[in-house]
C-alpha cells in the first residue's frame, strides 16, 4: 500500500511540474507573438501564431488565417503584453490574458487606442502552441495593467471528469428563466475576469455581479453554442443580444472560459464584444 500511494504521489508531482512547464512555455510564447509584431508587424505575427483552425470575430465568427491573410499590409502596430495565465491539467489548452495598444504609424508613434485581449492556445502535433482564438475590448489608457500573475498548476485540485457543456447549458438556461445576475451568482468563480467594451475588466465575483447587475436589459443567448475542452479546463463560444421594453438593443459574439474546481464547472472568463453599429 505505501508504494502504491507514493507512486500515485509522484506520478500526480510529475503532472505538476510538467503543467507547470508548459504554463511558462504558453507565457513564452505569448511573448514572442507581441515580439514579432513589433519585428515584423501585425499582419505577419498573426499569420505566423494563429492555428489554421483559429477563430477571430470580424465581426461575426470567422477563420483567423484567412482574415489575417485578407488584410492589406500596414504600418500599424498592435502591441501587447500578457498580465494572466492559465492551462489545463494535461498542458493541452491555456489562455493568456492583458492590455493591448494600437499604433497607426508604428512602434514609434504614439498610441491612439486600449483595450485588453483574451488569447486561447492550444498545443499543436509539433509541440508548440499555436492561438486557436482571440477577442478583445476597447477601453481607456487608465485600465492598462502592468504585473503578471500566473495559476500555481502543483495546486489544482485532482481531475474529475464531468463535461462542461452541460453546465455552461445549464448556465443558459438560467439567463433565460432567472435573468443574467443570478445565472452569474450561481455559475461565476470567486475570481472570474469580465470583459465588457468601454470598461476595464472586472476582477473577482463581487465586481463581476455589480457590472451584470447594473444593465437593465434584458440578456438573450442562442442555444447554439461551439464547445470544446480538455478534463479541467474547457470554453464555448456564442452569440447574444440584449433588449429594452421589447426593443432589441445590442447584438454581439461572447466567450466564456470554464473551469472544473473539484469537480465543479465554473466561470474564469468571460468577454462579450457588440457588433458594429
């Protein structure tokens, strides 16, 4: 019996370290995509990180490949830094998180507009990581975050298999019939990052409901989510519009990133962009 629990003690250090190997690999390579952009610019960065399967909003779901390949070359600069991140157990699936700044002459010129973006990563056959998913939201300069803070993987509890789209269905389902505060009260994390446009994200659960509390308007989602994942870390992508008095309001693409806390599927991301008006 001794050898069997220190076996299984070592086998589960073993996963640790790895995850914790590939959450500085995921880290890195954030890092050497905002460096290439300086180097080569936007249009090239994007060609070379994004997956072949990657998804961008432009403003409705789209490949990422063949919008970045569309795009006409530019002096433009989007620079950026991650300041979160995260990955599942089995190193499989991570997300980076931070401030962006745009420069429409280059690295040289002065920047004219924020935000902060959301990256999902996933590992290719090749080993490396490669963006299968980016969205962002525009904000003023004083919202920029600077220290970055990463997810100690040797503390994530031990896996429990359940699949996350059913309570992210579940989640849906209680915007429908019980309004969007309480599906948030009952489905967020204790320290969820929110994402909405024209505002710095909201960190923690309790900023999290002041902001979905403070709309009026009535939240609608489609029940035709895309869902994927790995064992302890998964994200769904969605459309949703919002209404007043009956009058549609605002209609636009939303990302939700969920995460398996003992064996509970909770909210950690979560990013709604309007469609153009």
């Amino acid at each position: 019996m001794k050898l069997i629990v220190a076996f299984c003690l070592t086998a589960i250090l073993a996963l640790a370290a790895n995850a914790q190997g590939d959450l500085q690999k995921l880290v890195d390579t954030e890092n050497a995509f905002a460096g290439r952009a300086a180097e080569k610019g936007t249009k090239a960065a994007f060609l070379e990180f994004l997956a072949d399967d990657s998804i961008v909003f432009n403003p409705g779901r789209s490949n990422g490949k063949q919008v970045w390949t569309a795009r006409k070359e530019s002096p433009a600069l989007l620079s950026w830094y991650p300041i979160f991140a995260d990955i599942s157990g089995n190193g499989l699936i991570g997300y980076t998180t931070g401030p962006w700044e745009y420069r429409p002459k280059g690295k040289d010129d002065n920047p004219v507009a924020f935000g902060h973006y959301m990256t999902i990563w996933q590992k290719q056959q090749d080993g490396n990581f490669r963006a299968v998913l980016d969205l962002g939201v525009s904000h003023d300069k004083s919202a920029l975050e600077e220290k970055l803070t990463t997810v100690d993987t040797s503390k994530q509890g031990p896996e429990v298999r359940s699949y996350a789209g059913d309570t992210a269905a579940s989640f849906f389902e209680t915007v429908t019939t019980q309004g969007a505060e309480k599906a948030y009260k009952k489905f967020a994390a204790d320290d969820i990052r929110l994402m909405r446009g024209g505002k710095a994200p909201f960190v923690g659960k309790k900023a999290a409901l002041k902001e979905v509390g403070a709309s009026k308007n009535v939240l609608s989602v489609s029940k035709r989510m895309a869902f994927y994942g790995a064992d302890d870390i998964a994200y769904s992508t969605n459309t949703y519009s919002t209404s007043k008095d009956g009058q549609k309001i605002e209609t636009g693409n939303f990302v939700q990133i969920w995460k398996n806390r003992g064996g509970k599927w909770m909210i950690v991301m979560d990013i709604f962009v309007a469609d153009p008006k």
